[in-house]
C-alpha cells in the first residue's frame, strides 16, 4: 500500500504541476480602471484531480507506515 501511495503522490505532484502550468498560461489581464483583473478561461477540474490524487497518496504512504509499525 505504501508503494502505490508514493506512486499516487508522484503522479499528483507531476500531474498538479502540468495542469497548473497550463491554467496559469490560460489567464488573461485586463486593465480596468488602473486595476489589473485575471481572467481565465482555463479548465481546472485537471488541476483539482492532481490535487486529490496528491492528497490519497499522501495518506496511502501514511497509513502504509502505521500498519507497519503496528505489526511488530
């Protein structure tokens, strides 16, 4: 389990940073009234998955080392 949890993680932090790379680069400025807006026509559910897949690897690997501890 806790392989496949360190799989999980390297794959949402990989995944997380493409997608959120590609988001940003989606975002435009415009100027209104002197103030800067971002505007974003981007897709974040890509992002939002990476960041879950990041999030049950994380726990995967933690809850992989807390049945080995208890083993012994």
């Amino acid at each position: 389990m806790r392989t496949a949890g360190i799989v999980l993680l390297i794959l949402g932090i990989v995944g997380t940073i493409v997608f959120g790379v590609q988001a940003i680069q989606q975002t435009e400025t415009v100027s209104f009234f002197g103030i800067e807006l971002g505007i974003s026509d981007a897709n974040w559910t890509p992002v939002i998955v990476s960041a879950l897949i990041l999030v049950i690897g994380i726990v995967m690997m933690n809850s992989g080392r807390r049945t080995a501890g208890n083993r012994m």
